[in-house]
C-alpha cells in the first residue's frame, strides 16, 4: 500500500543495455508518483559519466523533441525523482548528485533522510570542504573523497557505516552502479532482470528500483529485494 507521506523519491538503475537512457526514462516515469519536484538521469559510457536534471516532472524534463536523451545515451544509466525531505525545492539539490573526485566521477541518487547529516556537515564545513547544494546527500560525496576512508579495503561500505538514518542509495561510477540500503530496510529498493535484452546486448541486464512497478514498464522481471544493509554491484 502506497503511503501519504510525501517522503518517497523514486530511484532507477540499469547496467548494460544500449537504451539504458531511454529505459531509465521510461522506469522514472512510472515512478513519477514517489516525486514531483525534480528528475534526472546519469548515464556512463564506461569511462564518462554525463548528468542532465531539472526541477518538474519527468516529462518536463525530458521533454519530447529536446534530444536530451539523445545526448546521454549510454549503455549504464540511473535516475531519479526528487520529494525534498531536506534541502530546499531548488534547481541545485536535483539529482542524481555528480561529482568528481580523486578516484574520479561518481554521480549518487538518494532516497531518504539521513539524521547525521547537519552534523557530518558541520565537521566537514570545518575542516574546509565546500558544499554546494543543501541537500543531504552531498555528505555522502565527501565521505566518500576523503583520504582516510579511500584507502580501507571496501572504501564504500565503509563510508555507508557512517550514515544514519533512511537511505537507499545508487552510486554511479564509471564502471559500475552500487546500489544500496540502509541497515533497517527503511526505503525499498528491488533487484530486476530483462533476460532477453536483444541481440546487441550479452547476456541479461540487471535492473534496480525502488519499485517494482518500474520493471513492467521495461519488460524486466522482479528477481528480489535488496536486503537492509546489502550492497549490490552491477558490473561487466
């Protein structure tokens, strides 16, 4: 049963198919229900990641006829649709969040609200970091930049123990999507597959969401939840 409370967003991910783009756009739209503030996709070619996003819907972000989608095609995409839980209904806090750091790009879709967050911030803030949204999710960034915590052996998961709170999260990295979920299971975030992509694609494609709704809009079968406090990798 879906819930009255406005504090949803809606997350899409897909490795591994030549219309990822358009797919992720097709998955958000069955997601538009969980935010209507603001919508984006992230897509990588396998070395570059490229981001668009706006405030408004779906479809008003991608409008018909704009060739945005066009310019982001990529075979690894992930989406979202933004409910502000924190961080005010601006253009700046529209995700997915790109960034750039010393083990290059990492584009991050969040849904949830992390209670830390003012506080990690704050000590971040000063030791000198700049921020440049309100947003929440903007910590998760610097977590994951700094020194000490890129050289532990699972530099992710590491930075995940740090945030508490509601969060499933994905992490597009050039290479890869991490998708994860918060020790507690809060926010949902499902594991799907389209077993017959087509003949330009090897094997099957992996797909995640935050609702299984956005599978049928693909043609891709719900295969599992992700478990509170796994962490799913999509990789060649």
């Amino acid at each position: 049963m879906m819930s009255d409370k406005k504090e949803n967003c809606g997350l899409f991910g897909i490795f591994g198919d030549p219309q990822a783009v358009e797919k992720t756009y097709l998955g958000l739209h069955s997601l538009q229900h969980r935010g209507q503030e603001s919508a984006g996709i992230a897509s990588s070619n396998g070395e570059l990641i490229k981001c668009y996003k706006g405030t408004g819907t779906v479809r008003r972000v991608f409008r018909s006829g704009s060739g945005i989608l066009e310019k982001l095609a990529n075979p690894i995409a992930i989406g979202h649709v933004r409910y502000s839980t924190t961080g005010s209904s601006k253009a700046i806090n529209s995700q997915p969040l790109l960034s750039e750091y010393s083990r290059g790009q990492v584009a991050i879709a969040h849904n949830g609200n992390l209670i830390n967050a003012s506080l990690l911030r704050d000590e971040y803030e000063a030791y000198g970091s700049i921020f440049k949204s309100t947003s929440d999710t903007e910590i998760i960034t610097h977590l994951l930049a700094k020194p000490s915590h890129i050289a532990k052996p699972d530099p992710l998961g590491h930075v995940l123990t740090h945030l508490q709170g509601a969060f499933s999260l994905l992490f597009l990295f050039a290479d890869r999507i991490e998708a994860a979920r918060d020790p507690y299971g809060i926010r949902p975030l499902s594991l799907g597959q389209i077993r017959n992509p087509g003949p330009s694609t090897q094997g099957p494609v992996y797909v995640v969401a935050s609702e299984s709704c956005a599978f049928d809009a693909i043609g891709a079968e719900f295969i599992r939840e992700i478990e509170p406090g796994e962490i799913v990798t999509l990789d060649s």
